[in-house]
C-alpha cells in the first residue's frame, strides 16, 4: 500500500481506522473517570470543558461535511482533529496517574547508559552555556511541536492524503501511551534535578519543563492529586514523548515535497534542543524515537490489515465538492 498518496474519498479502511482511535480515546477516558472512585485523585471539570466542546464541535463539523455537504478532506482534517484534542485531554490525566505509582527513580540508570556511550550532557549544558545564541534559536523550536502538530493534520487533509492522516494520529496516540506505560515502570525525574542543579548554575538556560518538576514530585508523594486537562504539565521523562512526535510529525509530512525538508530539518534542532530545554536525558531521547519508530510502524500496519481485507476496492467514492475537484 502506498500511503503517500491516497484517493480523495473517505474509504470503509479510512473509517475503521477512525473507530480504532475513538476505541481508544474512549479506554483512556474510562480509565481516567475511573480513577477518583478507586484513588485518591479528583477530575478538575471545568479544565475538561473546552477540550470537550472543541471536539464535540469538530466532531460535529465532520458529520456534516460528511452527510450534507460531501467533502472528505474538510471532514477528514475536523474529524482527526477532534481525535487529536479529545486524546490530548484525557491523555494528559493518564501519565498523571502513571507518576502515582511512585516506583524507584532510575535517574542513575539513564545518566549511567548516556556515559556509557560516551555522551556527557553537562558539557552539553556548558557548551549551551558558552553559546547563548544556540540556545535562544532552539529554545523556540522546543515549542514549536503543537504548531507543526496542528500543520500535520492540516497539511495531509487538503492535500487528500487521508489514510496517511489517520496513520499519523494513530500513531501519535500509541506512542503516547507507549511512552506513558514506559515513564509509568521506569520513572525519572530528569537531568536537571538529578544533578540538582539550579538557576545559579545556568541562569540563561533555565528549561521550558521547569514548571513540571513541583507537579512530578507532587504526584509521587501525593500532595497532588488533581486530574486535569487544560494546564496539566509534560511530566514524562523516559522516553522523550517530544522527541517520538518530532520523528512522527516529520514521517508524517515527508510525502509532501515542498514540507519535506523544512519538516526534517526543523525537528533535527528539535532533538537537538530536547536534552537541555526537555531537561531529557540523551537515552530518553534514543528511546523516544525508537517507540516513534516502532509506533509508525504499528499505525501503517493496522492500516494495511484493511487493505489486505480488500475495504480499497470496495470503498464507494464521496462525491467531492467542486473546489476540491481540480487538486
């Protein structure tokens, strides 16, 4: 199966893989309401609010391009959107839940395995140190992932690459929960409270997840135990999630040649960015991009199980709108 480029129809595989990801956003959701009545933890409501009517909406938005005014990018790119928010929200509460197991750190495994190799990051930290301008380019591609997430979808929708949409979001979702069951096993807090450091040491580079330390040790001791959705913190620090949706994002749009390079080299200085501001160890980073890589390929699979089964050939066509005729 060639997912580079696909027919501009939304096709019964298409469809089935939709239901794979609803499936699992609503087991997480479950697990997560579920929480409170067997945990000490509580939902925050109202931080559940917005997500929910944004993919109430987009849901909705996806029915009526679908039934009423028949284009299937439009409501490809609302429905996979919709997917994307309504995981994000209760996926967020699960790596919360995740830290509360509160196993042993393994901050020492992960700084031993980086020297192991020979990667020393605080000459990493140093050299940044040394190079302020280094830091303050890449400092703004570390954010940039919910941007060039959003452009994935964005980007595949209106150019009818719609089976490859859907491997993309699927395969976000299983590397975050990937990713999530791993941190759940394997906890760390990161490099920069591992070797305590402080403002002191680095006052230019103080990381982006600084703001996540309070919270991860929180959970661990069970001073926290809020579940939210809006305002929850990136509390994983192995694998790099950040590190695993660089490589998805730039898989995801390298069938588009006028993304395709921008894509890869932007998130090169994403990884290469990930270790000081994600306050990541170097191996948190290898094994991001393996579960990425693993993930991928997973998500391409199930796709092709529908191919195999023959849904392709026995897909009718939704009519196109004009506009959409032409492309």
């Amino acid at each position: 199966m060639d997912l580079a480029r696909d027919p501009v129809c939304i096709t019964p595989q298409q469809q089935r893989l939709d239901r794979v990801v609803w499936a699992v956003v609503a087991a997480v959701a479950t697990i997560v309401l579920a929480a409170p009545l067997v945990s000490g933890f509580f939902l925050e409501w109202r931080s559940f609010a917005a997500p929910a009517l944004a993919a109430l909406a987009l849901t909705a938005g996806a029915w009526f391009y679908r039934r009423h005014r028949p284009d299937p990018r439009v409501a490809s790119g609302l429905e996979t959107t919709a997917q994307v928010v309504a995981f994000a929200a209760v996926g967020a509460p699960l790596s919360y839940l995740a830290a509360a197991a509160n196993l042993p750190l393994q901050d020492h495994l992960f700084d031993a395995a980086d020297k192991a190799f020979g990667l020393d990051w605080r000459a990493l930290l140093n050299w940044m140190n040394a190079a302020p301008t280094v830091y303050a380019t890449l400092r703004p591609i570390y954010s940039s992932l919910t941007l060039q997430m959003t452009t994935a979808v964005l980007a595949l929708a209106f150019t009818g690459r719609l089976l490859h949409l859907r491997v993309y979001v699927l395969s976000f979702i299983l590397a975050a929960l990937v990713t999530i069951a791993i941190s759940a096993l394997l906890p760390a807090a990161g490099a920069w409270p591992f070797y305590r450091l402080t403002a002191a040491d680095s006052p230019q580079l103080i990381p982006a997840v600084s703001t996540s330390w309070p919270v991860f040790y929180g959970l661990r001791d069970g001073s926290i135990r809020a579940l939210t959705a809006i305002g929850s913190e990136g509390i994983i620090s192995f694998p790099s999630l950040h590190a695993g949706l660089a490589v998805i994002v730039t898989a995801a749009l390298w069938p588009i040649p006028v993304l395709r390079w921008a894509i890869l080299t932007l998130n090169l200085a994403m990884l290469a960015a990930t270790p000081i501001d994600g306050s990541h160890y170097f191996s948190d980073v290898f094994a991001g991009i393996a579960v990425a890589v693993l993930c991928w390929v997973i998500a391409v699979r199930i796709a092709m199980r529908g191919e195999k089964d023959g849904e392709v050939s026995m897909a009718p066509a939704v009519p196109m709108m004009p506009s959409l005729a032409g492309e």
